[in-house]
C-alpha cells in the first residue's frame, strides 16, 4: 500500500498524487471526510445526457418497466 505525506502551502494542507496513479494536473474531484478520517475524492465529470437528444438512452428493458405500477404494500418487508 502506498502512502503520502500532506504538507502546508499556505493556508491549505496538500496531498501529493504519486504519478502512477494517472491523475491529470486540473482535474476536479468532490471530496468527502468520513467519520472515521477516511477521505474519499471523486472526479467530476461533465453531464453525459446534457446533449442528448428525447429517448437516445431508451431500450427495450426501459420499455418493460414504463408501465409497472407499484402499490403501497408492494413496499413493505
């Protein structure tokens, strides 16, 4: 398992991303503190269905499941 380092630059503290791991210099990532210190990023990446036209991501398991309708106790364990 590989391990880092942070340090101090400025008011912010940094990681540095050994190169093997293929991360592009500018890339954004979400990032996230779990309870336990754990620190998870996660790449933003652009909106795949922002230029996508009516129904392009449509197939025919999409068209089994458009009319089902579920009830209340269809929900209940």
């Amino acid at each position: 398992m590989d391990t880092v380092k942070t340090r101090k630059q400025g008011n912010a503290v940094m990681v540095t991303i050994a190169s093997k791991f293929d991360v592009q210099a500018g890339t954004t990532y979400y990032i996230n503190k779990e309870e336990d210190g754990t620190i998870i990023l996660i790449p933003k990446v652009e909106d795949y269905f922002a230029d996508a036209s009516t129904g392009e991501f449509i197939d025919d398991e999409d068209e089994l499941a458009k009319n089902i309708e579920v009830k209340d106790s269809d929900l209940d364990d």
